[in-house]
C-alpha cells in the first residue's frame, strides 16, 4: 500500500465552506465507486479553517495519470468536479489547471 497527502483551498466564505461539508456528507455513490475502483482504498479529508488536507491510502500500482484518465472519461466524476469546483481555490504555487498539490513526506514515525 502507498499513502499519499494532498492539498487545496476552499474559498474563504463561510457559506460556501459549509456548502462544501455538505456535499461531502452526501457524496454521490458514483464518486465514490469512482474513487475505489482508481485504485483508493481509504480516503479522508481534513479541514482547517478554509485549507484542505487529502490522506489517501492506494493499491501499490495506483497511478494519478491513470485516475485522472478514468475520471476525463466519466460524465458524473466531471460533473462532481465542476460542481466542487465553485467552492475551491487552487493553491497559489499549484501548476496551472492543478487542484489538488501533493504534499512531499518530510517525516514518517515507524513503530
């Protein structure tokens, strides 16, 4: 298994940020079929304040290419993210067109 920590911003408003926890009491089960069969076996969101913080736990042979590929080819996964898109701000050292920006481990404490 690999593990991966990934970032974005919401809009700094609180509506839409209590929009956007919303949404994600309620995701669409197409999201979520979408993202286990990417290769994501766990997934959690953290937030602090208007800053997101992605912990994903993928099969060894996940790829962020390859996700991103099935993703471009499902109708509903775009919609959501378009939908999502309203309340995100990317990160302002994010490449362009980037939401999420993968964080690089600086520490791991191995029992």
């Amino acid at each position: 298994m690999k593990h991966y920590c990934l970032l974005l911003d919401l809009q700094d408003d609180p509506a839409l940020i209590a929009a956007y926890d919303e949404y994600h009491q309620r995701v669409w089960p197409e999201i979520k079929a979408s993202i286990r069969e990417s290769g994501i076996l766990d997934m959690t969101i953290y937030r602090a304040a208007n800053r997101l913080v992605m912990i994903i736990e993928t099969e060894d042979d996940f790829s962020f290419e390859r996700k991103a590929k099935l993703d471009a080819s499902n109708p509903r996964v775009q919609e959501w993210e378009q939908l999502m898109s309203t309340f995100q701000k990317r990160l302002p050292f994010a490449a362009e067109g980037q939401k999420w920006v993968k964080a690089d481990e600086v520490f791991h404490l191995i029992s």
